[in-house]
C-alpha cells in the first residue's frame, strides 16, 4: 500500500464516517503525519481534541477494519499480518 493509496481510502471512510454521524464540521481530510493505533484488526485514527470539534464531543476518532484494506495491504508487513 502507497501513502497515497491510504491517504485516499482514509479520506473516503472518514468523510462518510463523520457526516454520518454529523461530526464533519472543520473535516479537511487525513494529513500524511496523521497519528493512529491497531487494535482488534482495525487501524484507528484519531485527531487531537480541538482540532475538529468542541471539547464536549471527546477525542475524534475513526476504525477502518483491516479486512477493508486487503488489496492494498502488503502481506508482508505489519497489518498484513492479521489477514
């Protein structure tokens, strides 16, 4: 998987995941640097609080399940592992 390739998918996922839920007010898309942990076959990113909404609605965050990624992921690496 290219940094391109996940930036495009991470920005798919998360549009919808945030104006689904109606959380897309200062959304401008995943940054290159974006911070993210793996738990449970899913990568999470998240984003500082602040930096789209007000406090009230905790840390932001989004799962994208590893199983949704298998064409970009190397089977080799670190998430191809949990294939």
């Amino acid at each position: 998987m290219t940094e391109r390739d996940f930036i495009q998918l991470s920005n798919n996922k998360s549009s919808t995941y945030f104006m689904i839920r109606g959380m897309a007010m200062g959304y401008e898309g995943i940054a290159a640097t974006q911070p993210f942990y793996v738990a449970d076959k899913t990568l999470v990113i998240f984003f500082d609080l602040y930096d789209l909404l007000p406090y009230a609605y905790g840390i932001p965050y989004f799962p994208i399940s590893v199983y949704s990624m298998m064409d970009l992921l190397n089977e080799d690496g670190p998430l191809g592992s949990m294939l």
